[in-house]
C-alpha cells in the first residue's frame, strides 16, 4: 500500500448532478482510460408505517471514516489494475431523490471498473462509519442500517 494520506470525501448537502457530469467531463483528456464505472446512491422515498421519508440527515465518525475510506481505495488499487478513482458522500441533509453517494472508478478494460465498483462500494457501506436517520414528512425519524 502507498504512504498517502487520506482523501476527503465529504460534500455537505446532496451531491449535485452537475458536480457528477464534470467529473466525468475532467477525464475525457485521459486517453489511456478505457472504461468508467459509476455507483450513484440517491435516497429513496420508501414508506414505513404509512409515512414517507422525506430526506436523510447523514452523520459520520469523520476522521474514522476518512481512514477506512483510504484503506478500502489503497485495496482497491492493490487488487486492480485501475487508473483513477473518486468517493464522496453526502454530510447533513439530502432529500429524497437527491444523491447521497458518488463512486467513479476508471480503468484502462470496463472488467476491472466492474469489479473494483462493486467491491468497494460494499466495503463501503459495510466499513465506513457513516449513518443515516431517515426523516419523515411529519418530522420523526428513525435510525437507517447500511444495506
């Protein structure tokens, strides 16, 4: 594993679409990419008891976060011949249909992307100190477990 430091990865508030079409855009200059693959997460309107989730207020345990994000991307270079890779995840409020998480991993062959994609965002919701209370349109909430 490298000896760099870990990477911030959180955005306050939803991850814009924007934000996500110039991150794409950046890299149309790196010709030896060969294939992307993008995990977007975005908050669901699910409804439980009757009541809709309106938005997700999302906290973390920040400095254990960053750390076991790093571990999980060294690993993932480690494991795979990747060229580039980008996580982020949403801090505070995101309301439903908004998105909450933003994985993009580029390599020179899409099986690579593919597989390095999947594992890391499990590692993630798996890993990572980070969760989520789903607020509902009348005001309560109730703590959501990863899945």
């Amino acid at each position: 594993m490298s000896e760099k430091k870990p990477k911030s990865i959180f955005v306050h508030g939803p991850i814009s679409p924007v934000f996500v079409g110039e991150s794409i855009a950046k890299h149309q200059s790196k010709t030896d990419i060969g294939a992307h693959a993008i995990f977007l997460g975005q908050v669901r309107a699910d409804v439980k008891d009757g009541k809709h989730v309106s938005h997700i207020d999302y906290t973390a345990y920040e400095e254990m976060a960053l750390e076991k994000v790093h571990l999980i991307r060294e690993g993932a270079f480690d494991r795979h011949p990747l060229s580039c890779m980008h996580i982020y995840h949403s801090l505070g409020s995101v309301g439903a249909g908004e998105i909450s998480l933003f994985v993009f991993v580029s390599s020179p062959h899409r099986n690579a992307a593919f597989t390095a994609l999947r594992e890391i965002v499990d590692e993630i919701k798996v890993d990572v100190p980070i969760w989520g209370k789903e607020i509902f349109e009348d005001g309560d909430g109730t703590w959501k477990v990863n899945q």
